[in-house]
C-alpha cells in the first residue's frame, strides 16, 4: 500500500512548463469585436490562435502531456465510461461523459464535456470530450490541481493566520512586453523555457527590474548564433552578476 500512495504522489508533482499549455477565454463581446473586424484580432504568440489583444489565457494540462503523466505514475492505468449504450459509451443528453479511471488500483469518477462546434467531426468532439473526462477525474488524484485553483491551496495548513504580505512586484509594461517578445523571436528561443527562468510563463509577468538583464541575455544568444568575426568572441556580458537576473 505504501508503494501505491508513493506512486500516487506522482500525479501531484507540478507539470513543467513546456507541458502546460494557454487556452484563450475571450468575452462575448471580445468575439463579436473581432468576426466585424480581424483586424481588431492579433496572431497570439502564447496560444497561436487570432484573437483580441486583451483576451485572457488560462494554463491547461493538454492530453497527450497527462497521458505521459499517468504512464509515469502506473504504466497499467486505465479508464472506461461509467455506463454502454448499445455496446458503446453512454454519453448524456447534453453530450457529456461520465468515466471512471483507474491508477495503481485506486478508481475515481471523473466528467467531461465540450461544446458542439459548427463542422466539426462528432468523433472528433467525441474525443476532446474523453481528454476533458480524463483531465477532471485525473484532478481528483490531484493531478494539475494547482492549474485548476488560482489561490494558495496550502495557507494556513497549520491553522496560523498570516501576517506578512508579499510585496507587490512591478512587471513590464506592454511596450517592454512587446519588445522582450520581439527579442525572443530574433534570438530564436522558446518562450516557455526561457520564461521559466523567471518562474513566469507570460512575457508581461517578467518584473521590470529583470527586464533589462532578460533582453542583455537575449542579445548574447543572438551574438553568438551570429558569424564570429576573426574567430573570436568578446563577452560584452562579463560584468553581468549571477544575481542580477535568473538567465
């Protein structure tokens, strides 16, 4: 049993930040703003999709990244609907999911649902319907769960009420915003490591004290991708403490 609870912990380990994925959740209004006029739209370099400028992202675990997590955890996990229908699945009326998934033995209920998009294969929503399953169950092992809650789960675990507050950081602005993601473009970087540095996963959380060392690290990326001029190099960033930035 202790083999199993240990293996069970697996699931509650953060997912690095290349595995988690953004999910726009624009208003109606922020829609509506762009189907009259694209232009209103942008070409997203979070979520690659066109949508509002002010569009909200949320942090997400995509299916093939929870898959290699249960792997991980129990190479012998499985899952099936709760109830068949004609030998098949049962979904709901409202095209819902009800699975129960199994990990190291311990079994969990879980739902999933999507909504009907215009034109698209019903086996395809079919499915996102079984990842959305597999993602909910999977938070009930506690898989994810720091995605799914915007607060601090554990404060006040020891029932002591805080007294100290953090202090507020002050991030970029969107004109710095725009030009560190112009950088990381130039510098032929992935956004997600390089970010996770900082412990970020969004250019506009970067604080502003660390902007300018995060653009000095970018051109020395840049610097050395370029050709080397009578084969040497010089390291114009020799001055730059380890403790100025996390790059």
């Amino acid at each position: 049993m202790s083999d199993e609870i240990a293996a069970l912990a697996k699931l509650r380990e953060p997912f690095p930040a290349h595995q988690i994925s953004k999910l726009p959740k624009p208003t109606k209004a922020q829609t509506e703003a762009v189907k009259q006029d694209f232009k209103k739209g942008i070409r997203c370099q979070l979520c690659g999709s066109w949508h509002h400028p002010d569009v909200v992202h949320l942090d997400y675990v995509g299916h093939a990244a929870l898959t290699d997590r249960l792997l991980d955890t129990d190479p012998h996990w499985s899952w099936e609907p709760v109830a068949f229908r004609d030998g098949l699945p049962a979904f709901d009326q409202s095209g819902g999911l009800w699975i129960k998934l199994t990990v190291c033995g311990v079994t969990r209920l879980g739902y999933g649902h999507a909504a009907a998009k215009p034109g698209v294969d019903p086996g395809a929503r079919e499915k996102e319907v079984i990842g959305d399953a597999l993602r909910n169950a999977a938070m009930r092992f506690g898989a994810a769960l720091d995605l799914w809650h915007k607060g601090d789960l554990h404060a006040d675990e020891a029932g002591e009420e805080k007294t100290e507050t953090k202090p507020t950081v002050e991030c970029v602005d969107p004109e710095k915003e725009l030009m560190l993601e112009d950088k990381m473009r130039e510098a032929g970087v992935d956004p997600a490591q390089f970010l996770a540095r900082a412990r970020i996963r969004q250019a506009r959380d970067l604080p502003a004290s660390q902007f300018a060392g995060a653009m000095r690290a970018l051109a020395e990326i840049i610097a050395e991708k370029a050709p080397q001029q009578g084969g040497q190099k010089t390291n114009e960033f020799a001055d730059i403490g380890d403790d100025c930035v996390p790059y």
